[in-house]
C-alpha cells in the first residue's frame, strides 16, 4: 500500500483525535509615501556685533532628514519616476478559505478550521500530485486543512499557490490536469478504483474544473469507500487546489450539485 494509502487509512484509525489548529494570519504593511516640507520663518535684522558673537556661539548646525521643499515652479513640472520592479507578493493567508465558506457534504455538515501552514504537507496537496507545487515552479504556498464534525472522517484542504507569472502559473495547471491523466496508477493498489473525468466549472475569470476519484475499500468494511473530490482553478498568477475526501458506500449528488463544484467557486472568486 503507498504512502498515500496510508494517508487516506489514518482519519478512520484515528477517529475522534482531531486536532484543531487556529489559522494564522498575514502580517500586512503600508508604506507612507506622502512628501514633508519645511517653511522658514524671517529673522530680524541683527547689528554687526550681535552677528559675530552669534558666530563664535552658534552650534554647528546639524543636517535635516526631512527633504527640502520643492519651489512652486519645480514641484508643477515634476513627474514621478517610474515605479521599481518588485518580485511577486506572497500568497497571504487570508486568500483560503474560511472554514464556515466550505461546503459541507449535507446541511448538517460543518468544517472546523485544522491547520494552516506556509508550506506544502508532507503527503502533498493532491491525491495524483506527484511532486510539490514548488518544484513545478510555486513561489510561495498556503495551505489548511480542515476537520470535520465529531464522529466523521471524512477529509479536506485547499493549497493556494503564487508563481511568477500567470504563463508560468498556466503551465502549472497544465501539469495538475497531466497528473490527473496518469492518476489511475497511483491507485492501483486498491481492488477498486476510479478516476473520473475532469469536469468544467464556470468561474468569472480564469479557468476551474474538478474531478471524482472513487477507489477502496476502506479498512475492514467492504462497502466504505473513499469519494476523493479534487478541485482546480487558475486566476491570473495564482493556482488553487481543493481536496474534499468523504468515506462511505455512495456519493450521490445531482449533476453540478456537487459540493466541490460550489467550492471551486468560491475559492475561485477569492483569489481573483
């Protein structure tokens, strides 16, 4: 059974010790760049000896920090240099996906926030990856993960990933759908398994889809199955993965209904 296999087994071995991890919050920083001026204020008049003995008392004077007003006729006529380049910003964590606007599996299902973290997991973001986000060319990652209710072990995370460019992040979602093409292998361990196909989601910018990978059973019981729901979108530079794991005999949803299509969406919608 691969490393991955044992992922998916822990939550039912595991039942009942759920862990909860606040969410982290990004720092954030704003820069002033409102200019300062100085006005002099007249002296009056001094006599020849009042001035020498200023000079042989005055302290020397000390440099200002302040920049120097601009004359009226220097300050119309300026322009503004053009702005530096500046490396991508990072993804903040406010860009995930608050535990209360993940969809649960029914109306009384409700996610708990896990654990958020700036790195990918160890087990990495999506059943088919194959190798971190990071080696694909993510500058920066986010991730969480989130608990479900008391007495479930049903599973689920989101990955918000930051590239260079949105041709390099295009390039990376391309190798998310290849992965999804070749995943039939990576479940080859259980006696059944299924990889659906990679099913559109319409979002108002950029690209979304997601996919049900159906595969088990699931420790000793022979109808528990593992309805692994991964969910997808690219918006500009930003790719986003979704995992959505619920461990039972069905998954029955009508078409479009599905709570991964919702939470494309929303994910989707954040990082636009």
């Amino acid at each position: 059974m691969t490393r991955r296999s044992a992922r998916i087994l822990l939550p039912a071995l595991l039942l009942g010790a759920v862990t909860a991890v606040a969410g982290c919050d990004a720092a954030s920083v704003e820069i002033s760049t409102e200019g300062t001026g100085t006005t002099r204020e007249p002296t009056p008049a001094t006599s020849p000896e009042e001035s020498a003995a200023a000079s042989r008392t005055a302290e020397p004077p000390v440099a200002s920090s302040s920049p120097a007003a601009p004359t009226s006729s220097a300050a119309a006529v300026a322009t503004p240099p053009p702005p530096a380049s500046v490396p991508p910003a990072a993804a903040p964590v406010d860009l995930l996906l608050p535990a209360p606007q993940l969809p649960g599996f029914n109306d009384e299902f409700f996610w708990t926030a896990g654990r958020t973290r700036a790195s990918e997991p160890r087990e990495l973001a999506g059943t088919c990856h194959k190798v971190p986000l990071t080696s694909i060319g993510a500058l920066d990652v986010r991730h969480r993960s989130y608990e479900p209710p008391t007495g479930s072990v049903s599973t689920a995370s989101e990955l918000v990933a930051e590239f260079a460019d949105p041709k390099t992040a295009w390039r990376a979602y391309q190798t998310l759908l290849a992965w999804h093409d070749s995943c039939a292998q990576r479940l080859g361990d259980y006696p059944r398994a299924d990889v659906g196909a990679v099913q559109q989601v319409s979002v108002p910018r950029g690209s979304a889809g997601w996919f049900l990978l159906t595969y088990g059973p699931i420790g000793d019981e022979p109808d528990v199955m593992a309805h692994d729901a991964q969910g997808l979108a690219l918006v500009g530079r930003r790719v986003v993965v979704l995992e959505m794991a619920l461990y039972g005999p069905s998954y029955d949803y009508p078409a479009g209904q599905e709570p991964m299509v919702e939470a494309v969406r929303r994910a989707a919608a954040r990082v636009a």
